[in-house]
C-alpha cells in the first residue's frame, strides 16, 4: 500500500570529500526510515569514510566491487529496499539539509504526483530556465512503480534519469518539479581538472544518447500522445 516508509537511496564513487555531509543529514531526516548506500567499486576514500557509518541504525552499505554506472547502483537501491517510498540522493552535494526530503516526498503522500524531482536552485531564473532539472539525481518515487524497470535501468549507467523521465512520460504518471532552495550540487568542472571533466561530460553525454536511442519502446508512445493533443 502507498503511504508512509521512505528509503534514502546514495549512490557514490569516489565522493569521500561530501558523502558524510549528505548522510548526517539523512539521518536527521524524520521521514527517512533506512537508508541504503550503494559505494559504486569507488578507488578512493569513500569506503574508509563509509566505515564510520557501519552499526549506526537504520543504514544499510552495499560494496560493489567494480564500477557498475549509477544505473545499476540505482537498482540495486531500489532492489533491496524495504519501504514504499524511495528517495534518491546524490553523494557530491554540498549541503543537504533535511529539510529536502519533506519537499521531495510530500507531493506523493498528498497524491498529487507519481514521481517527484528536485532540482538545485539559488534563485527564480535558474528555477524556471534550468535545462538540466529533467535530469536532477534528487527525486522521490513509490518502489512498486519503478520496479519493472529495473533491468533496463541496469545497463543505462549516467543514462538511468532520462530512462526513468520517459518510462514516467511513456506510463502517463504525474511528475512534479519542486526547487530545492540554496542546494549546491558541484558541476564537474567544479570537482575535476578540466580534461577529466571533458571526459566525464562526454561519457555522460554519450550514455544518455545511448539511452535515448534504446527507448523507442517508450518514446512513441509520447509521440503518439502529443498527437493526438
């Protein structure tokens, strides 16, 4: 049955620096019942950061031992958790703040969406004009609904948030967009020297093509509703 039990979903590689910040607050977080954190084969410090969070209650790490791609460390989330409601978390924020989760997850509980995607906004332009909300990594969903999914989400590694936009699109499910007030959410050329963050933006420009290019099963159905407006 939907209702109340929300599980926080963090997938991480190689973000010792910020993944701490991001779970203290998951932690405060009064909706939030477990919280699972899947560490993406990450060759850095992330797993001796993790480490300090074995035996607190409520938290739940699973080790992949190589690099899957955020696709299937999502499912992997979605696959062992235990509540109907997830909420999915990126592990580079800056400064989460509890008070997020309450905004992601209040719009399913009042029945008024399906999925809900929250983007990083500092003021009224960047909330209206952000071309990147569709693909924000912070968004709320019931588990039941994404499920089968979870294949395809597998293979769709930084593509998995487009996959997700159009099988959401494809099944005619309500998604809201709300701004989560003063989230910082670093870019790549933030985070890395400018030829990794070359790198890294061609890698995810190329998986999400992919993705796009593997959807047509659910793309023409889209096509085919905006027609027939």
């Amino acid at each position: 049955m939907k209702g109340c039990g929300v599980t926080a979903n963090v997938c991480a590689y190689n973000e010792e620096d910020t993944i701490s910040g991001v779970l203290k607050a998951l932690i405060l977080a009064r909706e939030i019942e477990e919280i699972i954190v899947i560490n993406d084969g990450s060759t850095d410090g992330t797993s001796e950061t993790l480490e300090k969070f074995c035996g607190i209650k409520g938290i739940r790490i699973i080790e992949l031992l190589s690099n899957k791609g955020k696709g299937f460390a999502m499912a992997e989330g979605v696959i062992h958790a235990r509540t109907p409601i997830l909420v999915f978390v990126d592990a580079d924020l800056l400064n989460f703040d509890p008070r997020f989760v309450g905004q992601l997850v209040s719009p399913l509980l009042e029945k008024k969406a399906d999925m809900v995607i929250g983007h990083p906004t500092e003021n009224d332009l960047d909330h209206w004009l952000n071309p990147f909300k569709p693909i924000s990594g912070e968004r709320a969903l019931f588990k039941e609904d994404i499920l089968p999914l979870i294949e395809q989400m597998q293979k769709s590694r930084y593509g998995v948030e487009t996959l997700i936009n159009f099988y959401y699109r494809a099944k005619r499910k309500r998604v809201v967009y709300v701004p989560l007030w003063g989230l910082i959410h670093p870019t790549k050329l933030q985070k890395y020297s400018l030829r990794k963050a070359t790198y890294e933006y061609w890698q995810e420009s190329y998986q999400i093509a992919r993705t796009i290019i593997g959807s047509c099963s659910l793309i023409l159905p889209i096509i085919r509703d905006e027609l027939r407006r």
